[in-house]
C-alpha cells in the first residue's frame, strides 16, 4: 500500500510541474454566474481558502463564481484573509451570519460543530431567486472545473450527490449507514450518498418544505443519527436523488480500504481515474492532511493550493 501511495504522490507531484501558471481566465462581463455554498466555523477558515483557491485554480468556463459562506463565529480579521487571497475579477464571497436556533437540539460532538448543519438550511438563507447552488464541504480540494458540475441537469430530483465509496456504508443497510431504514420503509440495496458535494434544486426544496422535514427528523431521531445532518439528508430525500459521477467527491475510503479495483464498487477503468484524475478529493475522515503525520496520497496537493492562499507556508 505504501508503494502505491508513493506512485500517486509522485504523479501528483508531476500534474503540479507541468500546471499552466498563467491563472484563472477573465470574466465576460454579463456572463451567469456559478453559485457556490460552503458553511465554515474560525477552526475552518484556513481550510476554507483552500478550497476557495482550489475551484478558482481550476476554472475553465467564462462566468463569475458567487459563494456565499454560511457562518456564525467567523472573525474580521479571517475574513479578511480570505478575502485577500481571492480575486474579485471572478469571483465574490458573500457572508452570511445564521441564526441557527432551528438547530438547537442539534447532536454535537467534540468534532462536529453546529455548522455542518447549516447545509440543511440553505433555502431558507439563500436569496429567493437562487434556484440551484453547488454546495461544498471546506475538507476538500477541487482539481477540475467546477462549471462542469454546475451544467448538470438536477431535473426533477432535489439533488445530485455521490455515494459513500467506504465498505461499512455503501447501502441505506450498511453497518455504518441509516440505523433504521427499515422503519423508514427503505430498500436496504438503496445506496447512502455522502454530503459532502452537493448540486442541490433549491426550487423543489422550497415546494416540498424540505427543511422542515430534515429539523423534524433530527429532533425524532437525535439519539439514533450516526452522520447527523448526512442521515437527516439520505432519510428525507430517499428517492428523491440522483448520482454523480464519482470523480465529483472521491472520499479517503478509496485509497485506505481498496488495494485495487477488484475489492471496489468500481470497475478497472473508473477506480484508475478517481484514483489517479480525482475531479475533489474529499479528506472526509477524522485525519485530515493539516494534521501532523498524515499520509493521504494528495496531500502535497492540498498544501499547493494552500501556498496560494495568504496562509502560504504554514504546515503543521
């Protein structure tokens, strides 16, 4: 495993000298704008411009990208450093402070901040003409253009997600999944999608009173959710979604439970393009590449983005 882990991180490595240094392209002026959401705590502001780098790094297509950054105990002076490291040609952060009483019986732990959930309250903060946003975890990296994903056609669906790539969660049954399902009234071969990437129909949302019902079940199952907001999203919205190509959220399971494709849910060429052309890496895991002694097979790239931020040069 660490042979390989080597290879990738050479390859990466590779991908990195041979990048075209020229920077994001300009903005035709009247162009439609992509509409990003990221929620982040202080503890996340680094990573946050990480991932802000990451898209503008990456794209391609000639509109202006719009996040806005759901926040409640952000400081001036990150912000500012943010704000700093983007260029405001093409692109532009707005802030949005949450009033998250609707989550105050929310399950909390010493990792998991009230702000994982502000993704569930996204109609009800966005403006109301905002139909479709992608919405992005701040644990991750994007290494493709992101006007690809945001082309997609949602359809009739609430929203496109990729399923969780690791063993104990791959199904609504799976050990490490919905604990209920069957109360639920879930076809237990129904796959769990990861919330980390999302391309959400915030029309259909607005019509069916999806956040009501993803407040009401966690206040009816505290006690029972595993991924918490995760559970509340694949509970609610079961049937109600569709997949994305893989390559749109490749989680740290690939790379630390599958030596090969044989052992994956993928075939021979899909698992060679995840693992080795990742459209976001997501370090989903508790270990994330900011800690000391990881070994994720791109976290020299995280810290590439990370040199173009005003953070550049930290490590831990």
């Amino acid at each position: 495993m660490e042979v390989r882990f080597i290879f990738i991180k050479l390859l990466v490595r590779l991908k990195l000298l041979f990048r075209n240094s020229a920077g994001a392209p300009t903005m035709s002026k009247g162009s439609n704008s992509i509409i990003v959401v990221a929620a982040a705590s202080e503890d996340y502001a680094m990573q946050l411009a990480v991932m802000i780098h990451s898209v503008l790094q990456n794209i391609k297509s000639k509109r202006k990208i719009v996040m806005y950054v759901l926040e409640s105990r952000m400081t001036k002076e990150s912000k500012a450093r943010i704000e700093n490291s983007v260029n405001h040609d093409i692109f532009n952060i707005v802030w949005i402070a949450v009033e998250d009483s609707a989550l105050r019986n929310a399950k909390l732990s010493h990792n998991i901040s009230i702000e994982t959930y502000y993704r569930l309250l996204i109609p009800m903060v966005m403006p109301i003409d905002v139909e479709k946003i992608i919405y992005l975890d701040c644990d991750l990296i994007v290494n493709h253009d992101i006007g690809d994903l945001w082309d997609l056609d949602v359809g009739d669906k609430h929203l496109l997600a990729v399923p969780e790539m690791g063993r104990g969660a791959l199904y609504v049954s799976s050990l490490y999944a919905l604990k209920h399902y069957k109360k639920l009234g879930l076809d237990p071969h129904s796959k769990f999608f990861n919330a980390g990437v999302l391309l959400v129909n915030l029309k259909n949302w607005r019509e069916d009173n999806i956040v009501s019902q993803l407040i009401d079940y966690l206040d009816k199952s505290k006690d029972e959710v595993l991924w918490l907001d995760q559970d509340a999203l694949n509970a609610v919205l079961a049937g109600k979604w569709a997949e994305l190509d893989p390559g749109w959220n490749v989680l740290t399971q690939l790379f630390y439970q599958y030596f090969s494709w044989r052992e994956s849910p993928f075939n021979k060429n899909t698992y060679k393009r995840l693992v080795l052309s990742p459209y976001i890496v997501h370090f989903n895991t508790q270990v994330k590449p900011w800690h000391k002694g990881n070994n994720h097979p791109y976290r020299d790239l995280f810290f590439y983005y990370l040199d173009k931020t005003t953070w550049k040069g930290w490590r831990p």
